[in-house]
C-alpha cells in the first residue's frame, strides 16, 4: 500500500516537472500566446507523456484484439494527471515569468 502512494507520488512529480519545462519552453518560444492557452498545452502534453508506454504495453499483450478500447482510460488518466499536476504548476510558472516581463521595462507600461 505504502509503495503505490510513493509511485503515485513520483508520477504527480514528474508530470508536474515535465509541465514546467514545457512551460518554459512554449513561454520563451510562444510569448503571445496566452497564459491559460500554453499552460494547457504543457499540461496535456505533460499529463499524456507518462501513459504512452503503458497504453503500448496495454496494446502489445492485447494480442489480436482491438487495442482502441484500452485508450479510453489512457486519456483519462491522462487529463487527471494533467488536471491535477500539470496545469497549476504550468499556470503559476507561466504567470511569474509574465509578471517579471511586464515589469522589466515594458514599453506600455507608464509610470
């Protein structure tokens, strides 16, 4: 029992550090994107990492089978992971970097 919560533990870790490095990466790369828009993006590209080698297990010892039907908790795993791990930490990062942008000289902003 305890080892499961400490894997459950890992794995909200590593979603939530997958995140941010999206985060950053869409932050540096897409700056006029919006906050809510790349920390969505990060999140699910972040919440979807973690599952893909258990669905191709999943579709490996399916055999002949149809392999669709072990997707559907795949996803839902997924957007949880992302839900719960991936987007908060990619929305506050997202924002601080914003915050520290605007105030770092911005032309538009006036004194």
């Amino acid at each position: 029992m305890m080892s499961s919560i400490i894997a459950l533990l890992i794995l909200i870790a590593v979603v939530a550090l997958i995140s941010l490095v999206l985060a950053f990466l869409f932050d540096l790369f897409f700056p006029r994107l919006s906050t809510i828009g790349k920390a969505l993006v990060a999140a699910v590209i972040a919440g979807a990492i973690p599952t893909v080698p258990f669905y191709a297990l999943v579709a490996a010892l399916s055999g002949p089978t149809d392999p669709t039907v072990a997707i559907i908790p795949h996803i839902f795993v997924g957007l949880v992971l992302a839900l719960v791990a991936g987007f908060p930490s990619a929305f506050f990062l997202i924002r601080r970097r914003s915050r520290k942008r605007a105030t770092a000289g911005d032309p538009d902003v006036f004194e």
